[in-house]
C-alpha cells in the first residue's frame, strides 16, 4: 500500500473515532432550519441531527382579485419565512426576475402561472399561483363598430343617390328649358322674317 493509500486509511479511522457528524458540517443545514428537542445534540448524521425536524417554512403569493382584467398590469408578491432567503420568479417558460420581493406583469393577455422560488441555506421552496385573465368581449365591440360603419355607409350612398337623381332632374329640367328657349328664338326669328 502506497503513503496516499495510509494516509486515506488514516483520515476515515480518525473520522469514524471522532464520532457521527465530526467533518459533516457541509451536509447539515445550519441550526435555525431545525426544530429540536431540548435535550438533543446537533450532530449530524446523514445530513439530519439527532432528534429534530425540518422547520415548516412557508412561501406564498399573496392573492389578487382574480380574474384579472385583459392588457392590465398586475402585480404579485412573494412572502416566505426563510432565513437568507433569496427569490427569484418564472412563469410556464421562462425565469423572469431576482431577488425581489415583487414581481410586475404589464399588459396580461392570457391566464399565467407564476412561480416565486426562495433559495436559504435551508433549502429550496416554492410557491405557484395561477392568474387568471378575464378576456373582454371584443366580438361584440367589433360586430357594433362594423355595423355602425355599414349604416353610416348605407346612409351615405342613399344621400349620393337621392343627390344624382336631383341632379339629373335638374339637368333634364335645364335642357328642356333650353329647348323651349331655342324654339322661342327660332319661332320669334321666324315671325320677325315674316315681317320683311
């Protein structure tokens, strides 16, 4: 066996002698994660010290009015109890910020899910929350613009019509007056030959 090997030997005899949770400081979550008895050690073994639990840690979303309404901004905010807590946020695809308390969506236009993650030396922990968006009836504001453009259209085409019809009256009614003038002239030009 070579000196690495003796000295690997060495350093597991000496751990083991030390006792559980003796160089294991990196895999036991520091003393404010835990609920422990009040007679109990803090040494860890696999990662959990002697007679305790994990803290029951809370991260919530605080609740809008819901739903929302369509292309408004909203606005969620993210509460957790963690020690050294940092979060950060995603949706369905993406993350979309860090460390802030709140996160800001302009202009919703469709039901989302929100994620706010907090990671401490604890752990990691979560919350989702569902918004939903309440889409407004743009159908119906659509059908009244189209119908109002088709009256207002109708309308105008019976006033161009009634218009034309008027102004061929009229221009028949000026022909037949210069018709009736060219006669005159031509009967009054007639009986002022027949004088000579």
């Amino acid at each position: 066996m070579g000196v690495f090997g003796e000295m690997l030997l060495i350093s597991a005899c000496l751990l083991h002698l030390l006792g559980p949770g003796f160089g294991q400081s990196e895999t036991c979550k520091p003393d404010e994660c835990w609920n422990c008895a009040l007679n109990s050690s803090h040494n860890c073994t696999n990662g959990f010290p002697k007679n305790c639990t994990l803290k029951d840690f809370n991260v919530t979303i605080l609740n809008l009015t819901l739903p929302v309404p369509e292309m408004s901004d909203v606005t969620v905010t993210c509460l957790h109890n963690l020690p050294n807590g940092s979060i950060s946020w995603q949706d369905d695809v993406e993350k979309l910020g860090e460390n802030k308390d709140t996160f800001q969506i302009k202009s919703i236009r469709k039901d989302t899910v929100v994620v706010c993650n907090v990671n401490s030396v604890c752990g990691v922990f979560n919350s989702t929350y569902n918004i939903t968006v309440k889409v407004d009836n743009n159908m119906g504001t659509i059908l009244l613009c189209v119908g109002g453009a088709a009256a207002v259209l109708m309308l105008f085409a019976i006033g161009m019509k009634i218009m034309l019809r008027r102004g061929q009256v009229q221009s028949q009614a000026r022909k037949r007056q210069r018709q009736q003038n060219m006669e005159n002239i031509h009967s009054t030009v007639n009986t002022v030959t027949s004088y000579y």
